[in-house]
C-alpha cells in the first residue's frame, strides 16, 4: 500500500465532513471518487496530504504512520521534521491551479527540486523539461503562469508535482475550473500517467473519464464512501440506491 | 542677501532634509515588516500590543510624537536630552512609519490567496521559505502604490522636524525669510520638495514596471 487511511474522522466545528471513512491505494493503481458537492471529497485529499489535520484515525504511507489516534481519542501527528518527509511521497493537484504567477514556468518546475529536494539546477532542469516534453508544452517553459490558457496552467501544476517524485498524485477536481474545451488536454495527460502506471486518486466529476481511467471508483455521499468497486460496476450497476440517483443526474 | 548665498545656505538644509528621509525609510520599511508579522502572531498577548502600537501611532499627530520622544527623557526621568535631538527625531519617524507600512504589508500579505500557501506546503516548502520565496514577492508588487504615497507623504513630512528645532529646509526656510523679509525661501523649498517627490515618483514608477513581468 502507498497510503492507508483508516477510520478517518474530521470535522470543522459542528459539521462532521468525514465519518470514520477507511481507504487504502496500492501501487500503480488509479482510484476516482466521485460524489455531489459537499460530501467531503476535496477534505479527504486534503487530509491526506496534510493540509488539514485528522481528528480521529490514522494516515500510513509506505507501512510507516504519519498520525494515528492516542489512547485519549485524539489524533496525533509525526513531529515537523518528520511530517516533511512524509510530505514528500504525496503531490497534489488543485482545482485553482496554484501556480506560483511570479515563477516562469521552469522556476515553478525546478525551485521547489532545488530548495526542498536540494537537487542541481541540472538536474532539476532536466527533469522539468522532460515534463514539460511530455505535458506537450516544452516551448512555454520561459512563459509566465498568466500567459497560458488554464489547460496548460493545469499541465504545469502536474508537471511540478511530478517533479519532485511523488509516490502518489492526488487530483483535486483537476478540470472543473476549465472551460470544457480544454478539459480533454488534461484528461488527456492523466490517462497517459494512468497508462505508465502512477498511483492516483482523482476526485473528479468527468464520469466517462473516471470510467475508462480507474482501477476502483469510490462513491462519497455525506462524509462516508456509500460505495465502491470496479468503475464498470459502479457506473453501470451500481448497488445503492444513492449512487444511483446521483448517477442519473449525470445521464445525458 | 543674494538668490545664490540664500541657495547655498539652505544647501545644507536640503541635505539634512534628505537624511531623515533616507534614514526613515531604511529604518521603517525593514522594522514595518517585523511589526506586521508580529500583528498576525498566534500570541494573543504580542498581537495585542502591536496593534495598540498601531493605533496609538496612527491615531496622535506625527508633530507630538516627535516632542514626546524629545522631551520625554527629561520630563520622565530628568535624563540629560543633550544630543538627543537628531536621535529623537530619527527614532520618532521611524516608529511612526514602521506603523504605516506595517499595515500596508499586513494588507498585502493578507491578499495573497490561501492556495499559494498551500501549493507551497504541499511542494515541501518551510515556513520560511513559503513566506521568502513565494509570499513576499509577491506582496511586494502588490502593495508598491500604496507604499509609493507613503513615501511621498514622508518627503513632505521630513518639515515636522522643525518642531525640534532641527534646521532642515523648512526650518530654514522660515528663519531666512523671517531675517531677509523674503517669500523666496518658501518658493526654493517649495521647489525643493516637489523635485524630490517627482524624483520618488519616478523611482517608484520604474520599480512597477520592473514587476510587471507577471501578472
């Protein structure tokens, strides 16, 4: 297993977003989760890349515990440095992009390989540029963020992921704030990393794509996984009735 | 007294105009940016003391700043204020800056989206580093014009230092023109003052343009 959560509470004050959910993804596997809007998606992803802290369950990478519940009930994290290094096996990719607007395209790609990873610039470059190689937008690499269209923003947010090797990529929505004729460049490049056999998990709202791409769907309705299984199971016989419902709205 | 021995006379005053400026800035745009960081502390207990800092600074005139830090030695503690003149004057506009500026950066730090912060938590970046690399270039783009008017606003204010008896232009301004019976002092300080802003503006206006390779 890459990343093993299990029984994963969190809650922001009164609204419990998560209710002990447990999941875990192997290596070379590609996992969606689908689900409407509010059902604790994104919280999940960000939980396990550590931008939010748990309140109850633990978080494995690699068979090693990044935090895990004490005897009094509360979750606790590795220390800092520790935490770093766990930090270091997940790449995420958000919804917004995020790309560092002051930083050329190559600087987004090499600075974090340099300053975190301590990496050569030669080498760094070299790495990012066959990224960029394989994203298709090797001639933007001295552009600016703001000069690109959002399909290729998008590119290089999962080129510098990438960049600084990670054992598992998460995809937060990674098409949902393109206009729709640029989602397919994206889904386009996810599908090749799928094909080279990266570990994913993508929570997305392209169903076909999730379909074709996914080892395992995962369906989330209310802070729990209602269901999950083969996509081709889920999609097209899907055993709750929740699932259902919410596939239909996606029918035509 | 002729147009060239009032110039050469205020000569001196322009200078030491342009070293309370210089020394302003150089003590108030670094501590401005300590005090803003300190306004957003997780302590309770520092937050709240800059913030009073702030609001004790920016709600009492510059002009009675400056006596209190003059005169306040010797009324406070019959300290000897010999030679504390130019030091009172220096530290008094320093602290009222830092706490102008220090708003301006809180402004801009605070308008820099969440998802920087969190693409650079997530990349592996220490807290340091997010805030040097990522954050701060950034903030500063953002707040130049406000910072452009605040350093205008400091080439003007430098004739509060009058109030010290500190012979700057302004102060020698009024003397010459109380002693000579001449508007002409106020017009070459008046000269003054504007060239030297226009110098800031132009300044400042090259600086934006050197960050305005992204948007």
């Amino acid at each position: 297993m890459i990343v093993e959560m299990n029984n994963i509470r969190k809650r922001f004050d009164k609204l419990e977003v998560i209710k002990n959910i447990s999941f875990g993804v192997d290596s070379g596997e590609v996992v969606s989760i689908i689900g409407p809007s509010g059902s604790g998606k994104s919280t999940l992803l960000r939980c396990a890349t550590f931008l939010e802290t748990i309140d109850g369950g633990e978080i494995l990478y690699m068979g090693e515990k990044a935090a895990y519940t004490d005897e009094s009930g509360k979750a606790v994290y590795v220390h800092q440095h520790e935490l770093h290094h766990f930090r270091s096996y997940c790449g995420l990719v958000f919804q917004q992009f995020n790309l560092f607007p002051h930083y050329s395209v190559l600087k987004n790609l090499t600075d974090a390989q340099i300053k975190v990873q301590h990496r050569t610039r030669d080498e760094a470059e070299e790495t990012a540029m066959e990224l960029l190689g394989k994203m298709g937008i090797a001639d933007k690499a001295q552009a600016y963020p703001y000069q690109l269209s959002g399909g290729q923003q998008q590119r290089v947010a999962i080129a510098r992921a990438l960049a600084m090797k990670p054992k598992i990529l998460f995809f937060d929505e990674p098409t949902s704030a393109l206009d729709p004729e640029l989602t397919g460049e994206v889904l386009k490049v996810i599908r090749q990393l799928a094909e080279e056999k990266m570990t994913m998990v993508v929570v997305t709202h392209e169903m076909p794509f999730a379909k074709a791409v996914s080892n395992r769907v995962l369906f989330m309705d209310g802070g729990v996984i209602v269901e999950q299984g083969d996509p081709k199971e889920v999609f097209d016989d899907p055993k709750e009735e929740r699932t259902r419902q919410f596939l239909r709205v996606f029918e035509r | 007294m002729t147009l060239s021995t009032m110039l050469s006379t205020m000569a001196g005053g322009m200078l030491k105009t342009c070293g309370i400026f210089v020394l302003t800035l150089v003590g108030s745009l670094p501590l401005g940016m300590i005090v803003a960081l300190l306004r957003r502390s997780r302590f309770t207990v520092i937050r709240g003391i800059v913030r009073v800092y702030i609001s004790v600074i920016r709600g009492t005139p510059l002009m009675l700043q400056l006596l209190v830090w003059y005169f306040g030695p010797f009324y406070l503690f019959h300290w000897s204020i010999r030679g504390w003149r130019f030091p009172a004057l220096i530290l008094g506009f320093i602290l009222n800056y830092a706490a102008y500026f220090a708003e301006i950066y809180r402004g801009g730090i605070e308008s820099i989206p969440a998802g920087q912060y969190e693409a650079a938590q997530v990349l592996g970046y220490s807290k340091t580093q997010t805030f040097m690399r990522i954050i701060l270039p950034q903030v500063i783009k953002r707040i130049m014009p406000s910072v452009t008017n605040e350093v205008i606003t400091l080439v003007k204010d430098t004739s509060l230092a009058f109030t010290l008896a500190y012979q700057e232009v302004f102060s020698l301004a009024k003397q010459i023109s109380a002693s000579q019976t001449s508007f002409m002092p106020f017009v070459i300080a008046g000269v003054f003052y504007f060239v030297a802003n226009y110098a800031v503006e132009f300044a400042m206006e090259r600086i934006e343009k050197a960050l305005n390779y992204y948007r």
